[in-house]
C-alpha cells in the first residue's frame, strides 16, 4: 500500500470533479474517484481507482470507501461533489424533482460522509469539503432554484454542525461554494439577462477546494466562489 494520502472524490466523471481528480493525483494523492459512469470518462492507475454507481445510495457508499481502505490503507481527504442541479418556478417543482435532489445532493453526502468519518475518526484526522452552491444563502432574482437550494443550504448548515461535533477528533469540515461554473451542468440554464455574469471555471472551484484540505486550522467554513455576484446584482 501506497504511504501517499488518499482522497475521495464522488461526481467524478466530469467538470468539476474530473478537474479535482486531475488536481488531486497532480498533489500526489491517491484517489478514488466515483460517479455513474466514472469508468467511462476516467482510466484507472495505480493511485487512481474508480468506482461507478449511485452515489444516493448506501451499497455505493460502502463500495467506495472499503476501496479506499482495501486499495490504499487510508482516507485523508473526502469531497463531497456529485449534485444535481435544477432551476424552475417553485411551482413547476414535481415530487420527483425533490427526491432526485435528495438522493444525490444529500443522500450522496449522507451515507459516504459517515462512512469515511469512521475511518477518519481512527486516525483522528480527515477533510472533509463540500461542494454546495453560492445560491443558497446568497438568492439572486431570476435564478429560481429553491428547491434546489434546500439541499444545498442543508449541505452548508452540515458543514458547520460537524465541524463542531468533531474539533476534538482532529476532522475538518468545510464547503465551497460556487455560482455559476463554466461546466456541462449549465449548458442548458436559461440565457435571459438575469443569468448573464462572469462563470467561475472549474480551476476557480478545484483551487477553493485545494486551500481548505490544505488550510490546517480551517473549520466550519462555507467559501462562497461566486465573483461577489451579489454585490453587483440586483
């Protein structure tokens, strides 16, 4: 087993998370990353082991983590990145639209964060960071995403709580909140005026994630990279 430290990257297959498993095996981890169809769009290696399946549910979870242990001993480094993302009128959201983004956005954290805490808790070390969304404490008129914004905001809230809960065990948590990132995600949002401002890029949100594993004495954080869009927009 490699001495490297290992990461584990969900929503791995592309845009962000294809950009963060190019960064984290550059910074000399081991990663395994996982999505639907990782295998598809990654090509395994020796620090790079990939696991396709859905990562809102529990059998995923336990798949993913016991490789990282079985493959590479260790977990030092959890992002949280698999989402999904829809935007419509509050009253245009189905009861399918709200379980879709359960499952991936917090199920998806749910079961492999616990997972991993377990191991980290071994060690009494870990990062653990997550990608959330700018939008949910910083609305925008004309981006309607509310129900997708219930997942996200719970992520941050998470975020703050367990950061709390496990200062004492050497396990931080933080998250990285984008807005609008130049990535496949987007590629069909709405092209009125409201919604024109300067994307971030995947580099933008890969390097926000790269401070907080590094960031030693950072916890509870929510690390909004949106421009300061706000600020400019009403």
């Amino acid at each position: 087993m490699s001495g490297n430290k290992t990461a584990i990257i969900t929503g791995a297959s592309g845009g962000i998370g294809a950009g963060l498993v190019e960064a984290f095996l550059k910074e000399g981890y081991n990663v395994v990353a996982t999505s639907f169809n990782t295998s598809r769009s990654l090509t395994a290696s020796p620090s790079l082991v990939l696991v396709d399946g859905d990562i809102g549910k529990q059998e995923t979870a336990a798949k993913v983590v016991g490789a990282a242990i079985k493959n590479f001993g260790t977990i030092d480094v959890l992002v949280n990145n698999a989402g999904i993302f829809r935007i419509k009128a509050f009253t245009d959201f189905t009861t399918e639209d709200f379980n879709a983004l359960v499952s991936t956005n917090l199920l998806g954290f749910f079961y492999v964060t616990q997972l991993t805490v377990k191991e980290m808790l071994k060690k009494k070390s870990g990062s653990v960071v997550s990608i959330t969304a700018a939008l949910a404490d910083r609305p925008i008129a004309g981006e309607n995403a509310s129900v997708s914004m219930i997942t996200k905001g719970g992520l941050n809230t998470i975020t703050r709580s367990l950061a709390i809960e496990y200062a004492k065990d050497g396990i931080r948590f933080n998250a990285v909140a984008p807005g609008i990132v130049d990535t496949p995600l987007h590629k069909d949002d709405p092209k009125d005026a409201t919604l024109q401002m300067k994307m971030a890029t995947v580099k933008d949100v890969v390097d926000a994630v790269l401070y907080l594993v590094e960031a030693g004495h950072v916890s509870g954080e929510v690390l909004h990279v949106d421009d300061g869009a706000p600020a400019r927009r009403w």
